[in-house]
C-alpha cells in the first residue's frame, strides 16, 4: 500500500487514500502493510508524500516510539517561545531547559530537565500548526521521547516555569 496523494500529518486515514502497488518482496518495508484495513482510521503522525509507503511509525500510538528503549514515553512540552520550533524537526536531538519563574528582582535558575532527547513531533511540522491535536492550541507544542525518569522530571514541567530547548549534536 502506497499514499494515493499527499497527506498532511494529523489526517484520519480513508480507503481511498490508498492505493495497492507491486513491489518485490525482497525490497518490502519492515513494517509496511498489504491491505489497506489495517490504516483505516489511524492517524498519521508525520506527512506521507504520494507513492510512499507507510509503516507503524508513520501513525500515531505505539509506532511514533519504534525503535525506542522499551519504557519509554511520548512527552508533549510547550515551549516558553512558540516561533523557536521552527528550528526542530523529528528525529532533532534537545536537552530540555526550565527556567524557574521568579519575582521581577529575583534572579532566575535554569535547571536541565532532560537531555538529549529526541524530537518525534513539533507543531510547526509541515508548516501547518495544529495539524495534530485537530486544534489550534498546538502553538509551541513539542513532543519528545524520554525515559521513564526523564519523563516524570518533564510531565508538567511548564507549569513550573518557562521551557526552552538547546539543540545537540548526534
């Protein structure tokens, strides 16, 4: 099964957005699926371009974490500068920052929650924001992958303070 056009992350799947090509098993996608049944209703989780075919870790559940140690977790971060996420990309590297709210003549701490972790989404992925969530209240939204450890220190972090990320190299 290939995408019969191009489909935007977040898109609910339809049979006709689909259609069936041959392709030598020997070059077969681990992954990918021969019947279009298995795809309908799932969400995407990245874009699909038409001709490409999808696998599990193009839709969102458990397949947006293949290929993650076993524990990990999906965490949504919003980020203290929305327009900073343009610089992300899934598969991007961050350690994640909380700058503690303070008083005006109070100094600030910044404390490192996370880091480095993998961006799986961003809500400027595709340049179309909210595509995701179906809402517009996606603005500075982040999803990374985090260990179980890491995702504690995370969940609610933003509620805390204000999160910024720093971008790491491989």
């Amino acid at each position: 099964m290939v995408a019969a056009r191009d489909l935007p992350t977040g898109s609910s799947l339809t049979e006709s957005d689909f259609t069936s090509v041959g392709v030598p098993s020997d070059l077969a996608i681990t992954g990918s699926v021969d019947s279009v049944g298995p795809l309908v209703g799932r969400q995407l989780a990245s874009p699909l371009r038409r001709g490409q075919i999808p696998t599990e870790a193009s839709l969102l559940g458990p397949g947006l974490l293949t290929g993650a140690p076993v524990g990990s977790a999906a965490v949504p971060l919003r980020m203290a500068d929305p327009s900073s996420i343009q610089l992300l990309s899934p598969g991007q590297l961050v350690t994640v920052v909380l700058t503690a709210a303070g008083s005006y003549d109070e100094a600030r701490q910044s404390q490192v929650l996370a880091g480095p972790v993998p961006v799986l989404w961003t809500s400027a992925q595709g340049g179309k924001p909210g595509e995701w969530l179906g809402t517009g209240d996606t603005d500075g939204l982040v999803v990374v992958a985090a260990d179980p450890q890491q995702a504690e220190k995370l969940a609610g972090a933003s509620t805390q303070g204000k999160l910024f990320f720093v971008l790491v190299s491989p």
